[in-house]
C-alpha cells in the first residue's frame, strides 16, 4: 500500500518527441546538451582578430540601410577573413604567406573604418577604439612576420 493519499501528485509522462523523454541524469546525452560548450583556447593573436570581429559585427548591424550592404558587407568580410587567415598561419607550416594576407586584409579593414567614420556611421570614438585593437594586431602580425621570415619552418 502506498503513503501517497489519493490526492497525490502524479509526474505527467514525458512526451516522446521531447527531447530529454528518456535521458537518464548524468548520461552522455546529457553533457552534449551542456549549456557551456567547451572551447579550445586560441592563440593571443587570434583571440585579438576575434574579439576585434566580435566587437564590429553588431555595430555593422546598425549601420544606415544605404551603408550596410556595401561598406557593412565589407567590413564583416575582411573582419573575418582577417581572422581567418590568421587561423590558417596558425596551423600552416610555412606561414609567411597567410602571415602576409593578414597583414594586407588588416590595411584593408584600416581603410574601411576610416571610410565608415568619415560616412559618420561610426564615431570618433569608435574609430579610435578599434584603430587601438588594430595597431596592437599589426604589431602582433609584425613580429610574427619577422619571426617566420627568420625561421623560415617557425
């Protein structure tokens, strides 16, 4: 006999299109539905390409209609494929190629900011935060430039 009077709670049953219908706690189906993902850490030159992306890409989003599909596009492709790029130098054997590329898209992204402050759809302010991010990873693509010409399997 059961110590639940009859007006005892009943668990509804799970439906069988839901996801977590018959996933026991502590399972392996349970850590791939984990809210924090586990991320690989990227080299400091990289994490600084991405953060420099992840800064504009909302920005861009709130340019004029008559910019974003022209200057905006722009400026999300060089972003990441500047970011890219140097992703690629990470892994390539000799890098002095990709290194290169990055430094052209990082004066092409350079051009492309100073365009949209001077079109006024970024302000000084902004222009002048990420020119500083910018610099710092031009010095960044420069010495490791320097490094891979020297040490041509580096």
């Amino acid at each position: 006999m059961s110590c639940q009077g009859p007006r005892a709670k009943k668990k509804a049953p799970r439906r069988a299109g839901s996801p977590r219908a018959n996933v026991r706690r502590g399972s392996r189906s349970d850590l791939l539905t984990s809210p924090e993902p586990t991320v690989d850490p990227l080299l400091p030159i990289v994490q600084k390409a991405y953060d420099v992306s992840l800064w504009l890409l909302p920005r861009i989003e709130r340019f004029p209609r008559a910019y974003k599909f022209t200057l905006g596009d722009r400026l999300q492709t060089t972003a990441l494929d500047l970011c890219l790029a140097l992703v690629e130098a990470s892994h390539a054997r000799k890098r002095e190629r990709p290194l290169s590329r990055a430094n052209r898209l990082l004066d092409q992204l350079r051009i492309l900011l100073r365009l949209a402050a001077d079109m006024e759809v970024l302000s000084p302010r902004q222009l002048a935060f990420v020119s500083r991010q910018n610099e710092e990873l031009g010095r960044m693509i420069g010495g490791w430039l320097k490094t891979s010409r020297s040490h041509p399997s580096a």
